[in-house]
C-alpha cells in the first residue's frame, strides 16, 4: 500500500535535494503545499505529483518559446541577479584616470 504522504527527507531522498533546500522553500513559500502537523511537516503525494506536474510544464512552455525563435533569430539570454540589474557605481573614471562624480 502507498502512503499518502511524504515527510521531509522522503520528498528531498525523492527529489535529490538536502532537507534543508526544502525547508527553504517553505521559508520562501516556494515548492508543494505542505501540512504541519504536531511539529512534523507532511507533503501530500498528490499536492507533490502536482507541483512537479507544474514544474514540467514551465519546461514545455520554455522549449515551446525557444522553439518559436529560428536560429539566429534571436538575442542571446542572460541571466539578470535577484533585484534587477546591477546599479552602476557613483562614480566613473575620468580621462585622466581621476575618479569623478557622474554627471546627474
């Protein structure tokens, strides 16, 4: 008989990820719906099968975009930090080499 839930280390033993990534996760309010009951944090099978259901669509919908764009069509993608783009620095280097305040 199949169990109905998962625990912790099962699902990160299942997904190949620490416990610790999971913990995580819910911390973030990311990964599969989870219960906690009594202090022990229990995955559903079915909310579990769902998220990684979810996780292979994002992947079609991807290779779907990527498919639509011909070779050499289309711009290379890079990845952009947590944030947003970098700000640049206050201050630029002269052609002197001087350090000066950018012009606002």
């Amino acid at each position: 008989m199949q169990k109905h839930c998962l625990n912790q280390k099962e699902l990160a033993r299942r997904w190949g990820l620490s416990h610790r990534t999971l913990e995580r996760w819910r911390y973030a309010g990311q990964g599969p719906a989870f219960l906690k009951l009594g202090g022990r944090v229990l995955y559903r099978r079915g909310e579990v099968e769902a998220f990684e259901e979810s996780q292979l669509q994002r992947a079609k919908a991807i290779s779907a975009a990527v498919d639509r764009v011909g070779p050499g069509e289309g711009r290379r993608l890079t990845a952009v930090p947590r944030g947003g783009a970098p700000t640049p620095p206050p201050c630029v280097s002269g052609p002197s080499g001087t350090m000066s305040r950018r012009p606002e």
